[in-house]
C-alpha cells in the first residue's frame, strides 16, 4: 500500500516508525504547513515533501492517510481525503463536536472506506489481559464501579506552539487530549457509558491557556455500574496512569502498562510490560502504535472490519464532549449512535 501521512510533529514520529516497519507500507508523501517539518520527515523517510494537503493527495495518490494534525483539521482532512477514496488513521480525538462525529461516521458508512482512531493503549499487553479477565462473570461477578485517574504535568512550556492551548485549534485541554485515552480505557473494558455529570477547571494555568487544565466525572455505566474521573496537568510530574476495575469477587488495577489484581495481602501481579517500547516516544504515548497500525493495515488488506473506527473510536469523543457539556448545564445522557 502507498502511505502518506500529514502533520509531522511531535506524535507523528511513532506512526512515520510503524509505517516504515511494516513491510506492507511505502511512506511515499509527508505534509506539514512548516516546510523545514516536513522537509526534515522527508530526509528521514525518503518520501517526498510538500506543505499543502491537496498537492500531496494529487501527486502521490496514496491508499491510506495518516493524519497527526491539530485536533480542529482531523475531520476536515478525513472527509477530503475519503471523498478520494482513501482510507483514514486518525490521531485521537477522531472528532471534537458532535456533528463532526455524525459526519465521520455518516463517510465511513457511505463510502465504505476504513477508519481508524489512534486509541493505542487499547493494543497494551495489560489491556488485552483485563478484557479477557472481565469477560469471566464467574469469576469476577458483576462490576461495580471504576475508577480513572490522570495526574501529569504541562507546564507554560508545552503551551507555547501555536495551537496548544487554544479553544479553536485544540478544542479543549487535559478530558479531549491527555486523558481521553483513559475514558476510552473505561468504557471499553467496562462498557458503555450511560450519562456523565463532570466539571472542568482551569487552576494550573489561569490566564494562561484558554482550554481546561483539570476535569473530573461521575460516569454511569448501561451495565449499573458507577465510574469515578480525574485528571489534570497540574501535576508534578507524569505519574502513571491508574484505572480500577471493582468487581464483586475481586478488584483490578491498571498503572502504567502493569495489570494488578488486588488482594487482602497486597497486590498481586498479573501482567507487566514489555522492558522496552515497541515505538521510540514519551512514556505517555505507550507501546501500542506499531500493533494498531499493522491492525488497521491488515484490515485493509483483509478487507475486514476495523474496530476502533469512527463509532467505536468516537465513542469516547462522546463522554468528553458530556463532560464540557455537563459543566454547564448538569448531568447529561449520552446517546451512542451505532452502525446502520
């Protein structure tokens, strides 16, 4: 397949990675509105260089679009590149309102084209674990309740770019950023969410940033169980990620990429990470961008279903678009579209 990819910043060093390791992909454009960006992509990669979208997708005609852009260009980018026929990798969020959603969804069915949403830490070793562990009724009872917590920090420093940090551009802060991938995590080993009451703050940095560094939820699940929510980047440093998943019989924590079932002694562990990252990166990003991208490439090439596409993908979009709604009016319910 012929790859091309825009959007050569920070993240998109993990996916130029996976598409060079992945023997099925040539990398043949990179565009980025700062030519010395994409210039610098294009030495590395040997694909060619160009600072508009349109020139690459006419030139190169490649079969899939990776797209690392700011959060407001994703589905712009994803609709141009889907009414040519290409197929679509989306860093997260995959869409920042509502409608953007409806339309990504409502392209994805009509044109019969894949989607995918980069929500990596769902290819973790923990992650695939604890789903397979929860799926056992008999053995872990009914769930009860989760718990979500994201502590890092950013300072004034990752702010000064020129869209971080800005309502048109990133669309929000710490809930549609850093910690979406930890209510994606929620719900997709708890199930869906039913309503959301949340609030977001700007305490960190007041007057510095238009976008909320700090958010918190009451998340009710469709299954009866109850979810608890916090993140900030106010922080003093990037503390792992921890998720609790309170079951009937037992309790299971997620931290980092190590799983832990929790016991009257202690804590006893039931599966730990890989000693090094299948991609170079931040910590944060985890080490699943190289096995969702061979993944989604399969699920082309097999012509078969993609999970973690515009619906599935989108459905953490939807909690945090119920928290920044919820903080202004109270509790909302959620309403998760599904596939026709």
């Amino acid at each position: 397949m012929k790859v091309a990819l825009v959007g050569c910043g920070g993240i998109s060093h993990v996916h130029i990675q996976g598409i060079l390791d992945d023997g099925r992909a040539q990398l043949v454009g990179v565009a980025d509105i700062k030519p010395e960006r994409a210039q610098k992509a294009a030495q590395r990669t040997g694909a060619a260089a160009f600072t508009d979208l349109d020139e690459m997708l006419d030139k190169t005609q490649p079969d899939v679009l990776h797209i690392c852009t700011p959060h407001y260009l994703h589905v712009p980018m994803a609709l141009n590149a889907m009414g040519r026929g290409i197929h679509v990798l989306i860093e997260k969020p995959c869409a920042v309102t509502v409608e953007e959603l409806e339309e990504l969804r409502a392209a994805q069915l009509k044109t019969g084209l894949k989607v995918g949403t980069c929500f990596q830490n769902r290819y973790n070793r923990s992650a695939a674990k604890l789903k397979k562990i929860l799926e056992d009724k008999e053995f872990c009872g009914a769930l009860l309740g989760v718990r979500g917590f994201v502590t890092w920090n950013r300072g004034e420093g990752y702010y000064s770019d020129d869209w971080h940090g800005r309502m048109k551009m990133e669309c929000g802060g710490v809930a549609i950023n850093q910690s979406i991938h930890t209510l994606d995590m929620m719900q997709y080993l708890a199930g869906p969410v039913k309503s959301v009451k949340g609030h977001v703050f700007n305490d960190h940095l007041e007057g510095k940033i238009e976008v909320e560094d700090t958010a918190t939820a009451l998340l009710e699940f469709e299954n009866g169980a109850s979810g608890i929510f916090y993140a900030t980047t106010a922080n003093s440093v990037d503390s792992p990620v921890f998720a609790e998943f309170i079951c009937e019989n037992t309790v299971f924590r997620m931290e980092g990429d190590s799983l832990y079932e929790v016991t009257s002694d202690g804590f006893e562990i039931v599966k730990t990470p890989p000693e090094e990252g299948e991609l170079p990166g931040k910590a944060c990003w985890g080490t699943g961008h190289a096995s969702l991208i061979k993944d989604f490439y399969s699920a082309i090439l097999e012509d078969r279903p993609f999970e973690l596409d515009a619906f599935e993908g989108g459905n953490a979009v939807e909690i945090v678009l119920g928290i920044y709604r919820s903080s202004e009016t109270g509790k909302v319910e959620l309403t998760h579209n599904v596939k026709k």
